[in-house]
C-alpha cells in the first residue's frame, strides 16, 4: 500500500475509535467519573510504558526527565488534559453525548483564535467566517435556551490549550503523554487504593467493570498510537479534515443510539457550526493545494 492509504487507515482507526469512545464510557456509568478518571491515568501509564518498551524508546524519556524545565511544563498540561478526559466521560455519562460532539466540532476553530491571540497568527477570510459561523451557533444556544452548552465549551476550550500547550513543549506525542500521565499516578493510583476500603467502588469485586475500567488504558493510549502514525504518513490538511469524523460519530451515537433530546433550536445551532467546519476544511484544503502548488 501506498504511504498516503497507510496513513489514512491509521488516521480512520483513531477518529473512529474515539468517535464511538462514549460507548466504552457508558458501560462505567455505574462508577463515580473521577474514580473513572484515575483508572484512566493509571491504566493508561502502564499500557504506554508497554509501548515504549516495544519502540525502545525510552531514550526519549530519559531525555524529558533530564529537563525541569520541561518536566514542570508537562505536570501542567498533564493536569489540564485530566481535566478535559473528566468532563468528557461526566458528560457522557450525564447524558450530554451530542453536547462533547459540538465541542469537538468548534475546537478546530478555537484553536484558529487562540493562534490569532496567543501566537500572532493571521486570520485568513474563511478562517474568519468559520469563527464567526461556531460562534453565531453558540450565541443561538445561549438564546434559545438560556445557559450556555457549559460541556462542548469546556471540552473545546481545554483541549485546544491542552494543544497550544504541547506545541509549546519540545516532546514527542506518545513519550510526552507518558510523561504526563507519570506525574499524575500517585495521586490516582493513591485514590483507586483509597477506594478499595469503600463499599461502594466495585472495582475488583465486579470482573466484569474491573476489566472494563483497566481497559480504559487501551482505549485511551492505541487511539494516539494509530494517529502519531496518521500524522506521520498524512498532510495536516488530511489530517484536519479526518479529525471531524470523530464527533460527527459522537453525535450520531447521541441523536440515534442515546436518544438525546435533539429539537429545532438544537438543529439551528449545529447547522451553524457544520456550515463552520465545512468552511474551516474548505480553507485548509485549499491552503494545501496552494502551498504544494508553490513547491512545484
């Protein structure tokens, strides 16, 4: 096979896998999120320290855990992307499935802001439309309804200065997220043994949740794996257009599988946001061609 049809099959083994991702969340439904969360850490460190093993990459850490600096850097983005899986798995499990679709779909165009203020980037003229489309979907939410889509924001927010953050810290996608889950296992792995005196944490006492829980590593470090590869054999501009396969199965998921409440005023706002990330993808896709044209 081609580079290009390798690359796509990693890049739609990823997006796919984390597009049906609140499936596996609601099979924990019966488990306090953030004794789901410190699972995820733990869980998550150890199937990554496998896969080091198996790349013998583990150079690559001691180099990171030579550098302070860096250290400190990934501590915070560690914390900031805990943050971002609790509120995704109390949303799934909450019953706000469509809700994490729409904050995927506009994290893209957050992150188009945030290089506009934060790197000095320049707005390009669909890029512009696209952001104001997400928002104009956002502003009718708040209209419509009264609050906020309190979730999507936070998840599209979070996860967008989780991204700025890591593209500020000179490391590599699988051993940094290792690193960022290292510094976080004590306190996780110190609440999970905190919880065996409980009566009510079930795991180890239900087989069936314990190995759900313990695969949670899996679900979260081979979905990365399959798209470090994507990002390896792809343009970004594939890459991007891929990306929006994800929530677009979320949100299927919600409206026909979880039966979300999915009315009118909801429709208007995701309208606005698709016409968004139809205009976002026009404008990557378009950039690309013309930047390969001027190679040529």
């Amino acid at each position: 096979m081609s580079q290009q049809t390798i690359g796509v099959l990693y890049g739609l083994s990823a997006f796919v896998a984390w597009g049906f991702l609140p499936a596996y969340w609601k099979q924990l439904q019966a488990i306090d999120p953030f004794e789901i969360l410190c699972h995820r850490i733990v869980w998550s460190c150890l199937f990554l320290c496998l896969i080091i093993s198996a790349q013998r990459r583990w150079s690559d850490v001691r180099i990171m855990v030579g550098d302070r600096r860096n250290l400190l850097k990934l501590t915070l983005s560690g914390l900031l992307v805990s943050c971002n899986w609790f509120v995704y798995i109390l949303a799934v499990n909450n019953d706000h499935v469509v809700e994490t679709s729409l904050g995927y779909y506009i994290t893209p165009m957050v992150n188009v802001c945030l290089g506009f203020l934060l790197l000095g980037e320049r707005f390009r003229r669909l890029q512009m439309v696209a952001v104001a489309c997400a928002a104009a979907g956002v502003a009718y939410a708040l209209l419509a309804y009264g609050n906020l889509p309190v979730y999507g924001l936070f998840l599209a927010f979070s996860f967008a200065f989780y991204g700025y953050a890591r593209k500020k810290i000179p490391v590599k996608p699988i051993p940094g997220l290792l690193m960022e889950t290292t510094v976080l296992l004590l306190p996780a792995l110190g609440f999970i043994l905190y919880r065996q005196f409980s009566p009510e944490t079930l795991f180890l006492r239900n087989p069936g949740l314990s190995l759900w829980l313990v695969g949670a590593g899996i679900a979260t470090s081979l979905p990365l794996l399959c798209f470090s590869s994507a990002a390896r054999h792809l343009r970004l501009s594939t890459v991007g257009v891929l990306q929006y396969l994800a929530p677009s199965i979320a949100f299927g998921l919600g409206v026909f599988v979880y039966l979300e409440p999915f009315d009118y005023h909801n429709l208007i706002t995701f309208a606005l946001i698709w016409i968004g990330v139809a205009l976002y993808c026009a404008d990557a896709l378009l950039t690309a061609r013309k930047t390969q044209g001027s190679r040529l």
